[in-house]
C-alpha cells in the first residue's frame, strides 16, 4: 500500500512537472515570437516614421515593400497589428502607433463602394476602442456600420460584397456577388448593437450568416468562394469561385473565412447551428487529404499539382486564431490542432528572419492565383491573425 501511494505519488510528480515543461515550451514559444515581432515590426515602423509620411504596408513585390491607400480592403490590418502588439507587450509605444495609424482611416467609414469596410474599421478602430475606451471610436464604428448596411438587400437577405462591376467578377455576369469573406464584416454589426442597441444591425448580420449556411456549403462542408443571388426575385443564380482553382474547388483562405466567421456568429448568439457548421468545417479541413502534415494548407484543396502548389500561411494563421475561440466554447482538443499551427508557422519555414521580407513576420502566403496575384510573398493580415493566435493563445493558457 505504502510503495503504491509512493508510485502514484512520484507519477503524479512527474505528471505535472511534463505539463509545467510542455506549459514553458508554449509559453517560450510566445514570448519568442513577440520578442521576434518586437524587432521585425520595429524595423518597419522605423521605415514609416522615417519617410514622415502615414504608409500601409500590405506586401512585397520585386523585393519592394508594398503600400495601400488607406480604402483598400487590407489597411485595416497593419493598425490593428500595432493594437495586438500593445495587448501582447504593454509597450506605449505601440499604442501611440496603434493611435496615429488608426485615426488615419477616419474617412473609411463612409466607404459604400465595398463591403470590406466591416474588415478594414473593425480590425483597426475596433481593437482601438477594447484597448483605449475612447468614445470617440465607437462614433466611427457606428458610421462604417451604417455605411456597411448600405449594402444589404433585402430580398435575398445578404450583404452584397462587390457591385456589379467591380471587384474580381470579369465578365461573368454577376448581379449581387457573396464571397465568404463577408461572413468577417458582420462582427462588425454586432459590436454595433451594443453601442447603439439598435437590433437592425444585429438582424442583418443573422440574415447574412443564415442565407450563407443555407446556399455556401457543399454536402462536404467545404464552401464555394462566390454566391451570386438574384437581389430583385432573390434565389441563388450562381455558384462560382473568384480566388480560387475552380468553381468547385475549396479555396483555403475561403475555408478560414468561413470557420472564423461561424466562430464569431455563434460567439455572438449562441446559435449552436453556427457551432456545429464550425465543426463540420474542422472535420472538411482535418481530415482532408490533402491538408499537409504541418496544417499549413495548399493554397487550394483541389490544386491540380499537389504537394507543388503554393502554401496559404494567411489561411493558416486565420484557421489557428478561430480555433483558439472555438477552443473555449467545449471544444478544448481544437487547442492542440492550433497549437500545431501555431508552431508550424514559428518555425523558419514560415517566419522570416529579422530584417529580411520586407519586415512582415510571416513568409508563403497567397493573394489570388488566378488573378497572378500575390503569390508566395508575405501578406498584412497574415501577420495580423498570427498575432491574433498569439494573443488568444496566451489569454487560454493564463495560469
Ligand atoms: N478578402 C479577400 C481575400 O481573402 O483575399
């Protein structure tokens, strides 16, 4: 009995010394990539602040950093990097940034000519507004709300994301173009609610989820890039791809899209129809054949030359951060899976070394293929969700 509870009581010693070692690994693994962006980011600050201009980096091109107007669907991110790096250092310093590059979207707010700015506002003015609390930021918030609701159509019940002549379409004879992508400005309208409690955002963004579960999804769970609905009749007219390998394909970045943004709907109204879609799409994405042995994904799970395609780290790092939230509504083992991404992405295969592509952290992600766009360079929001996994990962393993 005596020489059994000594077993148990060694066991158990052994026990928590492996969880306090493999707790130091991950928490190493933070502080690693912090101290790691601390560097590369200040590097590209430093570049900004030299030129004495407000610049939005988005990617690299013939080995030169590219910078966006500030009503392309990307400048959103780099402000909101500046915020993730405050919550994830305290460092002022990154706030001051996270204020001088947000402020600079003022005007994004009455931008109607695409549905990013949900994206562009909320990423920027709204971690600006968790950090500070200023009032002054939820008046933005509000107004990009509204410009957003500008776009709703009634009849199909969907917030239109391209018009009809512009965007990625070409000529195919798009009427009221859906990409997946949407599903992440409807947080946006949801944060909105509270501000204003007014319910007409909430029940936009509810139309919007449920009209994309209904008509996005294939039998599989993987889901079509573009849903074409007929805004005067309503009904679905096409079902088609923009970014990605075919209209029957599963682009990567798409699948991130949709995970994340059924994380944050269900988040939002503790629909559990929302939370079972996240489960399907994780069932699609991890046993998928084609889902590489490092979880960072092709850049489409149907690209013809498998394993020689390109990888998505944007899609990997999208993926990683939505299963960190959805780790913490009864699904603890999706913590593992992005922990493993997580890794993936730390290690030199995906992370830059300092100084070197164009000061983003992340290297290998995808724009659009079939547009010969951005292809294996560095992208702002990879980086953005890859500090979002950071910074969500961190709060979970808090002591
Ligand atoms: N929202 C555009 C993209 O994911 O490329």
């Amino acid at each position: 009995m005596k020489t059994n509870l000594l077993t148990i009581g060694l066991g158990l010693l052994l026990l928590s010394a492996c969880n306090s070692t493999s707790k130091n690994v991950q928490t190493d693994l933070i502080a690693d990539n912090v101290a790691f962006a601390e560097k590369q980011i200040g590097h590209q600050v430093k570049l900004i602040e030299e030129s004495g201009k407000i610049l939005n980096p988005r990617t690299v091109k013939n080995d030169k950093i590219q910078y966006v107007p500030i009503d392309d669907w990307t400048s959103g991110f780099f402000p909101g990097s500046m915020w993730y790096m405050y919550e994830l250092t305290g460092n002022e310093k990154w706030k001051n940034l996270g204020t001088k590059y947000t402020e600079d979207l003022d005007s994004v707010k009455f931008l109607t000519w695409h549905h990013d700015v949900g994206f562009m506002i909320n990423t920027s003015y709204g971690n600006a507004y968790k950090a500070t609390k200023n009032e002054a930021y939820k008046d933005v918030m509000i107004q990009a709300a509204k410009s957003l609701a500008t776009r709703f159509r009634p009849t199909p019940g969907v917030i239109q994301s391209w018009d009809e002549d512009r965007g990625w379409q070409g000529t195919r004879g798009w009427m009221c173009p859906v990409i997946i992508d949407n599903m992440m400005n409807l947080e946006l309208f949801f944060e909105v609610t509270r501000f204003t409690g007014d319910s007409s955002f909430y029940k936009m963004a509810v139309s919007h989820a449920d009209v994309t579960l209904e008509n996005h999804f294939r039998d599989d769970y993987s889901c079509y890039h573009v849903i074409d609905y007929d805004k005067i009749k309503g009904g679905v007219r096409h079902k088609h791809t923009a970014q990605g390998y075919a209209h029957e394909s599963a682009w990567a970045r798409g699948q991130a899209w949709a995970i994340y943004g059924f994380a944050v709907c269900y988040r939002e109204t503790k629909d559990p129809r929302y939370l079972e879609l996240t489960d399907k799409i994780y069932n699609y994405l991890f046993t998928h054949k084609n889902m590489p042995e490092d979880l960072v994904p092709y850049w489409d799970f149907d690209a013809p030359n498998i394993p020689n395609e390109p990888r998505d780290a944007s899609a990997a790092a999208i993926i990683a951060s939505a299963l960190y939230e959805l780790s913490t509504f009864g699904k603890p083992e999706y913590k593992e899976t992005a922990d493993k991404i997580v890794a993936s992405l730390s290690s030199p295969a995906y992370r830059a070394l300092l100084g070197t592509n164009g000061n983003f952290l992340l290297m290998h992600s995808v724009g659009s293929i079939p547009h010969g766009h951005e292809i294996d360079v560095p992208l702002n929001y990879a980086d953005y969700y890859f500090l979002e996994a950071l910074l969500r990962k961190k709060e979970i393993e808090k002591p």
